[in-house]
C-alpha cells in the first residue's frame, strides 16, 4: 500500500463543497417550486416533498463529510464487498422488487434503487481493478476480455430492470476509466463498436426504448400538424413540452414558483427539473447552474491529477466521470439532443438514492484531495489519447499500489 503520511494536516477541496452544496441548495428550491402542489394534493402537505428532500440532503452531507475524513485506501479494500452486495440487491430486485409501469427498479417501497447504488460501486471495483492491473492492462485476455464480461454482466442485470439510461451511463464511465488508465486505442474502439451495436439490437427488442429513438428522430412539434383529438404517444408529448417549458423563461425567468408549464409537464420534479429550472430562473439561471457542473468537472480532475498513486487517480476521474456524464445526459435529453433516458440531474432532482449516493462519491473524492500530495504537478499526468514509447496514460501507472 503507498504511503499516505502526506494526508497529515491536508485539507480536503473547499471550492468543491462549495459547488457541491450551492447545487444540493438549489435543487431543495426547485424540488419545493415543483412539488408543492403535489405535496397538497397527495398528502396534505405542500412542503412534504421539500422536507423528505432536505432529510436527504442531510443524511448526504453528513456521509459526505464522514467519507471525506476516512483515508480513501480503505474503499479499496471493501471494493469486493460492496460491488457483490451491489450485485444480490440488483438479482433481488428482479426477483422480488414491486413492479411499477412495468419496471422493477425499487426495493424497500420507493427508497432505495439498486441501480443507484451501483454507479459508485462500480467505479470503486473498477478503479481497484484497473490499478492492480498496471502494464497487463493493454494485454487482450488480461485486460479486455474481463472487463468486458464484468460490464456486460452488471449491464445485463439493470437492462433487465429496464433501465436502459443507467445502463448507458455505467458503460459509459468505466469504458473512460479503462482508457484513461491506459488501455489500448484500438481495444476501446472495437470494443465500442461491438458494446454499441449489442445495445442497440437489445434496445429495438423494447417497443417503448425503440419508440423513444423514433421520436427523437423526428421534429417534436411535427404532432401539431395532426388532426384535432390525435392521441399523442406519450413520449411525443414529454420531449415537446419539455422544450415548451424549458423556452418558456426567457432569459430572466418567470420567477420562483411561477412557473405554469411546469404543472403539464411530466416528471417535471425528476428527470425534467432542468426545464422547470429554464422556466422560473431563465437562461441565466441554467447557465449559473451549467457553470457548476463545469466547476466540478474541474476541481474532479484537478484532484485526480494530484491524487498520491494510480488507484486515488482512476478513483477521483471515475466519480468525476459519472456525475459529469449523467449531468451532461440529463441537460442533453432536456434540450432534445439525446433520446430520453430517465436519468436525474445529480444533486438537483427529487430523489433520495441519487442524491445520497451522489454526496457518498464527493465523499471519496474529498477524501483524494486531502492526500494529494503538494508538489505533484499537473503537467506530469497527461490525459492524452497518444503514448510516449508504450508506456500507459496512466501518470502512476509503475507505481505499487494494493491490490485489496
């Protein structure tokens, strides 16, 4: 295991509980814009999904804040554990979870979503795994041929769910991981390729994940044109009021609790809270809260790059990775520049999973930042597509790491 008495009297990265925090904030105000009519129609109560959020938020933080003052080695020993209790809670949610509109995602009522859980499991295994690998990595049936069933597995149990956004966003983040700590180009594009084409052959065998692709392709006001009293799919009618909503502010806003389109609009407190975040702040607003997205894509990385060996530096760009990458799918599928997928915008969306397992990451991330090491410097951790005289991309890559 490397040494880690550079962790004395490190502090952990204020500007990234600073982000994480004022995007936690404004998402308690959104959720409470959105959810106050619900919360008196369903319970009586128009600030109960508000003060179940903030409970959330709270129950976050403070995990948050005990993660961040656990020294992060010690993840990498309960990797195994946490990934195969991953693993029995997605079979027993296939095998017993409720089924709701077709799906079995929850257990436990509505608390806890497996397939939540597994996004930081995930990048835990995957960043132990890829760091005890160093050199082998480039080597196919070392590599590439266990990565790849590893990742098909997991993707197979959360498909079957469905849940194909998720699903999509797992894959996605540990393909980078595999090619940020070193794997080979030309592995990564093939094994792209094939991954993709599978996929897309499992998604045209769902009638409504194809219908969704079909309805992206085409203009998402084109029903307008229909006949008066055209049942509209409904899809069809999500994406376009969707974009109606998200338009609707200007560039100002209509103002905190406003809004009108909001009240149509489907999951309007879940997947679609950036459109009501258009709505009510405006383009502005949407761009302050773009800017923290950015901000914490930046400071993610900048701890990677500093972070003291190969497992803290695939660890902190894995958790990067994911939040940035679900971020970047919610704000896409919002705008109608990705087909919808259901997945929440970290830290902003309705949801007690999300958010907790969301705050769990930054956690280990700050947890990295209070042991990097002071005079690593960045230039020495390049994450170029190119290698220097075979070597890997990894900037520790010939450094010991624990293996668990």
């Amino acid at each position: 295991m490397p040494k880690t008495s550079s962790r004395t009297g490190q502090r952990p990265d204020y500007v990234l509980i600073l982000i994480v925090v004022a995007l936690v904030l404004i998402g308690l105000i959104v959720v409470y814009s959105t959810t106050f009519t619900l919360g008196y129609a369903y319970k009586n109560q128009p600030t109960y999904y508000l003060l179940r959020q903030a409970v959330f938020a709270a129950m976050g933080l403070d995990i948050m804040v005990l993660m961040m003052r656990v020294e992060y080695h010690k993840w990498q020993k309960l990797s195994i554990i946490f990934m195969v209790t991953t693993v029995l809670l997605l079979v027993y949610v296939l095998m017993a979870g409720p089924a709701v509109h077709g799906s079995r995602r929850r257990i436990l009522g509505d608390s806890i979503q497996p397939s939540e859980i597994c996004k930081l499991a995930m990048v835990l295994y995957i960043a132990h795994w890829l760091s005890s690998k160093g050199e082998k990595l480039r080597q196919v049936t070392y590599g590439l041929v266990p990565f790849a069933v590893l990742i098909g597995f997991i993707a197979s149990l959360i498909i079957l769910e469905p849940d194909f956004g998720t699903t999509i966003l797992i894959v996605a983040a540990a393909g980078t991981m595999f090619f940020i700590a070193g794997a080979d180009l030309i592995q990564l594009i093939v094994s792209t390729m094939v991954g993709g084409s599978t996929l897309l052959l499992i998604i045209a065998n769902y009638e409504y994940a194809w219908e969704r692709i079909v309805i992206f392709s085409q203009d998402p006001f084109a029903v307008l044109q229909k006949p008066f009293g055209a049942v509209l799919a409904q899809d069809t009618y999500q994406v376009m009021h969707t974009l109606v909503t998200l338009g609707s502010g200007g560039i100002t806003g209509t103002g905190l609790g406003s809004g009108q389109q909001k009240n149509l609009l489907p999951a309007a407190e879940s997947d679609a809270i950036f459109a009501v975040l258009g709505e009510e702040l405006g383009l502005l607003g949407c761009l302050v809260v773009l800017g923290l997205f950015a901000a914490f894509a930046y400071r993610g990385f900048k701890i990677a790059l500093r972070a003291e060996d190969s497992f803290g530096f695939i660890l902190a760009s894995g958790i990067t990775i994911w939040l940035t990458f679900q971020a970047m799918t919610n704000v896409a599928v919002v705008t109608d520049t990705l087909p919808f997928t259901g997945l929440p915008l970290p830290f902003i969306s309705l949801g007690g999973s999300s958010l907790v397992i969301s705050m769990m990451g930054v956690g280990m991330l700050l947890s990295i930042s209070r042991g990097a090491t002071e005079n690593t410097k960045e230039q020495d951790a390049p994450l170029g597509f190119g290698r220097r005289n075979g070597r890997a991309r990894l900037p520790y890559s010939r450094r010991s790491t624990a293996s668990g």
